[in-house]
C-alpha cells in the first residue's frame, strides 16, 4: 500500500497481480484499445479544431466569425462522444461504456497539463499530447463504481470482478450469459482478505478500480480512501535510533549517519543491487533477437512478451530492495534527514550516468520514505540541495573550497580527521535535519504536509548565512 495522508482521510493505492485467463486477457485487451480509441478521438477533435480556427485566423478572418471552439472539458467531450459513437465506433456496445471514458479523460488532463503549462500555471515545459499507440508499453483501463463496493471483490479473496459489457450480462442466450460468468471473476495472485476485510467492515471506500498491464503482466489497481482513524498502520519498526543522515548514490545506494545492522556494513554503506546492470546481458540479447524477427510475426510477440517480462522482474527486485530499506529508515528512527538531490538534472548530463540513476531509483526512495514515515509517526526532513554536506569536515565543520568527485575520502586541513567521503555526509545531513526540525513547526515537516503542485516536498532553503560562518 502506498499513499499520503491529508486532513481527515487517506488515499491508499493497493495493487494485486492478475492471472487472467486468455478469454479475459483478449476482453482486457480490447477494453485498452477502446481507452486508446477514446483518447486519439478526443485529442484528434481538439486538434481538428485548433487547425481550422488557425487557418482561419491566417487567411484573416475575424475573431467573432472563426469556428467555435469546442470545449476541453472530460464532460463536453464524453458527451459529444456519446453523440457520435454509432458513428465513430459502431462496436461500442462490445466493450463497457467505462472504457472510452477512460481515454477521454485522459486526454482532457491531458490537454488542461498543456495549457496550464503553456500560460505559466503549472511549472515546467509540456508539449502537446501525441496520439496514442497500440504498441504503448504500459495500458490500462479504470473503472468507477462506488455504490456497490464489495462487488468488485470475490468471497474466495482471490478473485476480483471485471466489468463486462450489457450486451453481453443481459443477453438472453444461456451460452452467452455462462460465457459472461466465466469473464467476469479474474484470479489473483495475492489474497486480497485485508482489503476485502476493511471494506466490508466500513473502514475503507473504493473509488476507482485500474486494470494495467506492465511488466508482462495484468495487475489491478484499487485507489481507497480511508478514514484517518481507521487507516491501517504498518507493524512497529524496531526503533534504532533518534535520528539518522542518508546520503544516496550510486556506488552504494545510501550511507547512513550509524550503522543499520542487517542493512548496511559497519561503515553505514548501504550496497546498491544494480538490478539493471545485472540483467543488461540478457536484455541485449533479447534486442538483438527482437530486431532480426520479422514485424507481426509469432516469434516477435513471444519475444516483446520475454522481453516486457524480464523489465518487470527487473522493477520488482529493485522494489523489494528499496522498501526493505526504506521500512528499516522510517520505523527506526524519529527523524530521518535527506538531501534533496536534483535527479533529473544529473540524469541529462550523461549518458551512462542517467542510465546507472535510474537503476538505483532514487527519486522512488524519497517517495517511499517520504509516506512511510509519515504512517509510523515520524518526521521526514529534506536538507536544501546547495547544502555542502561533502566539502563539511563533519568533525569540526570546516567548509572546504573545493572536493573534486575522484576524492572518496575526506581529509580536514584543520583536525586532521580522515574519513569515507559518503559517511561524512551522512553525518552533516543528520546534523543539519537536527538543526532544521528544531527550528520549523511541526505541521511544516515534510512528509507530513500535503504535496504541492510539483511534488516538491522541500521543507525550507538552508540558511546560507550559516553555512558561510562555518567556513574557516
């Protein structure tokens, strides 16, 4: 489960993998296409529109006589789909109506992320959505049905309910209702008895419910809203410390400001699995036997399928690795300090470096622990990323001027301290959480208040001037 607590509810996302079987993964298929459909529909009617008005505008017609824009809106859309469905979509009765609102509204977001982009209210450059592909990687489909909530699970807890056309539940050929009985339970791979056990009980709402397929595999999404008082706590952490400094990287995925038995070595390293390096052997295999089949063929599918596979197994070791990690942080100490590390920027310099930042997931172990901390009660704290947490002598807390990145050891000119680059960091970043949980509020603590715009959850710049008087 994962998620954010806010105000008087909280928001979980639970995921169950799928073991569809082909009936229902062909049915799955053909409710993505029909999400792709709605989507290119909407975008390419904006587009439509957005091209005749500009023609119009160049060949100088005036403002009050161009062709009415259409609105953007998911409502506006999705109606005049429903128009003109018979039309565009004569076999809109062979999927669920869901399906297609699944892609309008993704491309109504989509459109508003653009503009809102373009006009300065939302940070960042977007550029305008491009159509839609069958061969997209990742699909999905999302159904809302909030009155009847413990339909979509199964009494057996594995098995959750797909939702199937009404041409097709309320036919009146018996062979066709048993053919719908056989569509409409998908097996899952994990018990869903928690889930199940809170909705019955009134502690949970289902909202929305996400068929997706990623990784090679159909997984099914819950999105549930939870009482606060009634939201489900993690297991109680065995409490390792006050507080602890992270510094993360690549050559060990993170150093900690003390040594985390059965996580990290005596020296606080943290040994980065480099799940990515180890499976880029058989992935380059897999291209080349990919890129020598012929386009449409069986042997390619079978080979796209290994392929998507082995990219998942990839992602869900690295899960495991980084929860493992991130359960230890939160539970065990009180206050935990991280830098804000600018990912994105580091990853556009070079190549082989975005490759090997995307392998450890940085970014994914602040959002984990930026939620888990915040389940188990503790504080989460962000040091600015201009903070020299490096080039501090976290003995005496000289600044040095310089600390080229070959240097992996620290040594202080002015009390001959000799240590690990990284532990030295951690130590300054834990010092300097001290320092800012001690000097914000407690509503201010990141993880703890809510999530703005950009999901920039920094607590506050360091104070420059502080460090300046450090330096000797």
């Amino acid at each position: 489960m994962c998620g954010m607590a806010g105000g008087e509810y909280v928001t979980r996302a639970v995921r169950f993998t799928l073991d569809p079987t082909p009936a229902q993964q062909r049915m799955l298929r053909s409710y993505c296409g029909a999400a792709r459909f709605g989507f290119n529909w909407a975008l390419g009617r904006v587009k439509d529109n957005l091209a005749v008005r500009a023609v119009e505008r160049e060949a100088g017609v005036d403002e009050d006589a161009l062709t009415p824009s259409i609105s953007w809106s998911k409502y506006s859309l999705r109606k005049q789909f429903n128009a003109e469905k018979a039309d565009v979509a004569p076999w809109w009765s062979e999927v669920a109506k869901h399906c297609f609102d699944t892609g309008i509204i993704q491309a109504a977001d989509a459109l508003r992320n653009w503009s809102d982009a373009k006009h300065g209210r939302r940070r960042g450059h977007m550029g305008f959505p491009s159509f839609r592909s069958k061969r997209r990687p990742m699909q999905s489909v999302s159904f809302v049905e909030l009155n009847h909530q413990l339909s979509w699970l199964n009494e057996s807890r594995h098995a959750v309910r797909l939702m199937l056309p009404q041409a097709l539940v309320q036919s009146k050929d018996q062979r066709v209702r048993a053919k719908a009985r056989l569509l409409a339970w998908v097996h899952t791979v994990e018990s869903t008895r928690r889930l199940y056990r809170l909705v019955e009980d009134g502690r949970a709402t289902i909202q929305k419910v996400t068929f997706s397929h990623r990784g090679g595999r159909w997984h099914v999404s819950f999105q549930v809203r939870h009482r606060a008082a009634h939201a489900p706590t993690p297991k109680p952490g065995r409490k390792l410390g006050d507080v602890v400094g992270v510094d993360m990287g690549i050559k060990h995925l993170a150093t900690v400001s003390q040594p985390v038995p059965g996580v990290s070595d005596d020296d606080g390293h943290v040994a980065n699995p480099k799940v990515l390096a180890e499976q880029l052997r058989r992935l380059r295999r897999l291209d080349r036997r990919i890129a020598r089949s012929q386009t449409g063929s069986k042997n390619r599918a079978r080979l796209l399928q290994r392929r998507a596979r082995l990219h998942g197994q990839i992602a869900n070791t690295r899960a495991l690795h980084l929860h493992a990690l991130a359960n230890t942080l939160a539970g065990g100490f009180d206050i935990v300090g991280i830098e804000d590390l600018n990912v994105k920027g580091m990853s556009h310099k070079k190549r082989r470096l975005g490759r090997h930042l995307a392998d450890a997931s940085l970014a994914e172990l602040r959002r984990l622990l930026t939620y888990k901390t915040a389940d188990h009660g503790h504080r989460l704290v962000v040091v600015d990323r201009f903070y020299p947490s490096s080039k501090t002598c976290s003995t005496c807390g000289a600044v040095k001027a310089k600390l080229p990145l070959h240097a992996r050891t620290f040594d202080c000119e002015h009390c001959d301290a000799h240590v690990d680059r990284d532990v030295n960091a951690a130590h300054n970043i834990a010092r300097e959480a001290v320092r800012l949980h001690g000097s914000t509020s407690h509503e201010d603590v990141a993880g703890l208040r809510p999530e703005t715009v950009n999901a920039d959850s920094r607590l506050c710049q360091t104070d420059q001037g502080d460090l300046a008087a450090t330096a000797v």
